[in-house]
C-alpha cells in the first residue's frame, strides 16, 4: 500500500496543515526553522515537504520522485549535518552556498535541509545570512531544531517558524506496529532504543543487525555486576563492532543502488552518490554509538522504574528478568548515578573522545554502582 507521503507524520495536524497549505497555494517560503523535539518528526516533514515540492501531484507517495526523496536518494534532496566535531564548518557552508546556486538536477526546485541548526554558529552562520534572506527562486531551506533558543537569532528571524508538538508515546507506538507488524513490547523498545524517533524505530525494527546489536548490549547489561575488568575492556570492543556490524547492511543497499543506476549516470552524478553513500556510512555509525547508549539508558530507567513499582512503565520487557532482580536492591540515587554515566559518555562522544574509552568509562561507572546499589 502506498501512502501519500504527509502520512508519515502523526500528531502534528497543525505544522503539516500549514505546510500542505503552502504548496497547495503555491505559497511555500524560501526558508524555514522547523523546532520541536526530538522524535517529533521534523525531518520526515522536511522529506515530505520535498517531496510534495518535487511531485507532480503534490506528494503522491509513488512517483518515482516521492519514493527517492522519502528514501533520501533525490538528487535534488540535500540533507546536511555539522561536519566539524561540535559544530557546522565555514568550508562546509561555503561549499553549500556554491551549490545552492547551481540548476535543479531533475526536479523543479532544490530542498537543503540543515539537521541541529543550533550548531550553526559564528563565521558559518554569518556566511550563510546572505543565502538564507534571498537564496535563487528554485531553492527552499529547511533548518531543524529542537529548540528555538539554540538557534542564533540572525538564522531565527531569516526564516519561516513551524512548530511540532511532542507526539504522544502511544501515537508513536501505534504508527510502528502499523508499520512493521511488530508486538507492542518490540515497538516499545525500539521506540526507547531509537530515543523516540520514529522512522529510527521501524528501521531498528526492520534490521537484523541493529537488532542483534541491541541484544547484545542487554546481555552485557545483565551480567555486568559478575564481570571483571578485563571482562568489561572486552565487552566495551564487542559491543561497538556489534552496533558497526549494521554498517554492512547500509553498504549492500548502497552497492545495490550504485548496480542499478550505473547504466544511466554520469560521472559526476556517481561521484555524488558516492559522496552521500560515505556520509551515510558515517551517520549510521554515529547512529549505532548513539544506540547504545540510549539502550543503556532505557534499560537502567527501567530498573528505576521497576524500584518505584511501576512494572507498566518499563520499556525493554525482553529484559526484565534482569531488571527486577537488580530493582529490588537499587536505590533511587544510585539509579541517578548510573543514567548520569551515560549522559556523560554521550557529552564525552559529542566532544570526541573516542567511543572505545567513553564506553569502557561507562560501563565501568554503572558497574560500580551496580555492585554497590543502595
Ligand atoms: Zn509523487
């Protein structure tokens, strides 16, 4: 069944209705500032918003064009992301704006959408003012954050505010299950594997390879308070090849549309998917890290929640044996201590710190207060 491509979004009746609106009118802005958080669909609405703008018919869903933009492969489609560590770079942005110049390659406009705007700052964001206030008539920028105050005002005032709400636990639930025909509990955990990030979800859902990564980093969960430190070195490298395995499956999909349009390509138009194709390798292995640690989370706040005697509200069911037993000694400080480990590791990985050592750090950390619950 195809779908027209706004019902990839739920719970945002109102931020779709606006954007339908405009490109049913004809009225679509040159520049937007989509914030909600995460999870709230920002980025499928950017994808639909391109592919509304590509369509012949508004954004079918089963042209060819909706199908390549939804799956992120229209040439006219750019998703862009902070290359530095911590935030957007001046030769990044120089190399957009050269490019936001050059014609459509096959549809009638260009969409660039900008992901955690909030990092575009200083110098980059000065280079950009100029592009962002009149950017060429067949161009629209999409910026995305999750909070407007991250957002330097310059950037802010240059653009369009569509706001997306939070989307009801329940609301995302059921979208996953319609999605991937997966049981209530499975969608859960993807759900709270995926921080609440649909599409994520139902491809975790969907990938033998993030599903054995998330299987294994519960295994080390459960047995971390018997393991010794040489035990816990060797789980921190297991468990990172395990969340990098997925890569390969990213790779075969990407040598199958390499296959496919070969006989029709130039080589200039080969060399850019080759160029996204590296991006993607990229993205999906931050991912797989982020992963990780947002399994680790879930499963510690389950055992938080487990403490508290409120069984409904854990979120990894195919764990909770684990949980149960450590919930009845774990304390409500101690819990706070071990999810403060994983927020560390994650600021430690966003200001790039290798992630072998930020993990080893972690399950160290919770290790300790594992041992020691009360
Ligand atoms: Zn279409």
């Amino acid at each position: 069944m195809t779908h027209c491509v706004w019902d990839d979004l739920v719970g945002q009746r109102r931020a779709i209705g606006h954007l339908r609106r405009a490109v049913e009118t004809g009225t679509v802005s040159h520049a937007y500032l989509f914030v909600g958080p995460t999870g709230s669909g920002k980025k499928s609405a950017a994808r639909a918003l391109a592919c509304a703008l590509f369509c012949a018919a508004d954004g079918c869903g089963a042209c060819p064009a909706c199908r390549r933009a939804r799956a992120g492969t229209h040439p006219d489609l750019h998703m862009v992301s902070p290359e530095g560590v911590a935030e957007y770079l001046i030769a990044q942005v120089r190399e957009i704006i050269h490019d936001v110049h050059l014609k459509p390659i096959e549809a009638p406009y260009k969409v660039y959408v900008f992901d955690d705007v909030g990092r575009l700052k200083s110098e980059a964001a000065n280079a950009f003012l100029k592009t962002l206030e009149e950017p060429p008539a067949d161009v629209v920028v999409v910026l995305i954050a999750d909070d407007y105050d991250d957002v330097l005002p310059t950037i802010a005032s240059r653009c369009q505010v569509v706001r997306f709400a939070p989307v009801a636990t329940g609301t995302a639930r059921a979208l996953v299950i319609e999605r991937t025909g997966a049981s209530e509990g499975e969608a859960r955990a993807a759900l709270a594997a995926a921080d609440g990030v649909i599409p994520r979800a139902i491809d975790l859902l969907r990938s033998p390879g993030r599903r054995n990564a998330r299987a294994a980093i519960l295994g080390v969960l459960k047995r971390l308070v018997v393991m010794d430190g040489h035990d816990v070195l060797l789980a921190a490298r297991a468990l990172l090849a395990e969340v990098r395995a997925p890569v390969e499956e990213v790779k075969s999909a990407q040598a199958d549309e390499l296959d496919e349009a070969r006989d029709f390509l130039t080589r200039g138009a080969a060399s850019d998917i080759e160029k996204r194709h590296k991006r993607e390798l990229t993205a999906r292995e931050r991912e797989g890290v982020t992963e990780l640690m947002s399994v680790t989370e879930s499963w510690l706040r389950d055992c938080l929640v487990m403490a508290r005697g409120a069984p409904e509200l854990v979120d990894n069911a195919d764990a909770a044996d684990a949980t149960a037993e450590i919930a009845v000694v774990l304390s409500v400080p101690a819990a706070i201590k071990a999810l403060d480990a994983v927020r560390t590791a994650r600021s430690r990985i966003a200001y790039n710190v290798s992630p072998q050592l930020a993990v080893e750090a972690m399950l160290f950390d919770i290790q300790e207060v594992l041992r020691c619950p009360r």
